[in-house]
C-alpha cells in the first residue's frame, strides 16, 4: 500500500532528526577536543605561575642582597646607576608576568566554559543526544507537529 503524504513527511522528518543527531555528536567531540586541551594549558599555565610566584616572592625581601648583588641586578633592569631597590622591579615585573599568564588562565575557562554549555545544549552528551533524537522522532510526535502544519 502506497505510503500518505503524512507518512512521507514523518520518514523525511525522522531522516533529518537523526542527521541532527549524527551532527550533534560530531559538535560534541569537538567540544570536548576543547575542553580537554583547556584543562592541559590551564594547568600548564599554572605551573608557571607557581615558578613566577616564587621568584616574586625572592626578590620582593624574602632574601637579602649584598651591594654587588644589587649592582648586577640594576644593570639586567638597564639601570646603570644602582639607585633604588632593583629587587623589587624584578618582583613587580614577575608579578606583571602572573597576571598575563593568569589572564591567559580565563581565557582558556571561559572557552572551557562556553564549549559545556554547547554540548549540554544539545543533549550534554552522546547518549541524551540521542534520547532527543528518539522523543522527537515517535509517531506521536511527529503526527503532532504534521497537523500543526509542520510540513
């Protein structure tokens, strides 16, 4: 028996849920490819933040120098007269270079962020994904959304 247009139109409509579905999971492990390299840079990031942390730390007065020591610094700062405390801007610049790998940091969780929030717009993962797939493509429903004048 030759099939309705109705039923044409729920085979076609059922074709193209699940090619959504197949396109979800395509999105899905792109964003999970992102989140993954995310969470490797933020902690790579971090552990140089920790290293710059602590040199801060040294040259913001945890140790003493000596005359000649602080000669030899003024002179990597670029200040031939060893006026000041050439120390501590070797601290504020250290600090300086925190704050550009911290802001590197969020940027990498906003990312991290914003590729969660696609995948759980599509179903938040491979399985729920398919669990739309499958409410959405029932007879039930697609009779529904046929006499809505969804064709």
């Amino acid at each position: 028996m030759p099939k309705t247009k109705k039923e044409k139109w729920m085979d076609k409509e059922r074709k193209r849920l699940l090619e959504q579905h197949y396109g979800n999971l395509k999105v899905i492990e792109q964003k999970e490819t992102i989140i993954s390299h995310s969470l490797h840079r933020i902690g790579l990031l971090h552990r140089s933040v920790d290293t710059l942390s602590g040199q801060a730390a040294y040259f913001n007065g945890a140790v003493s120098f000596n005359d000649e020591d602080n000669e030899l610094m003024a002179i990597c700062e670029g200040d031939l007269k060893s006026e000041g405390d050439p120390a501590y801007g070797l601290a504020c610049k250290l600090k300086f270079g925190m704050k550009v790998l911290m802001k590197e940091q969020e940027r990498y969780a906003h990312e991290l962020v914003q590729a969660r929030k696609d995948i759980d717009a599509i179903g938040g993962d491979a399985a729920g994904s398919y669990q739309i797939y499958e409410k959405a493509s029932t007879d039930e429903v697609l009779s529904k959304k046929y006499d809505q004048g969804g064709r």
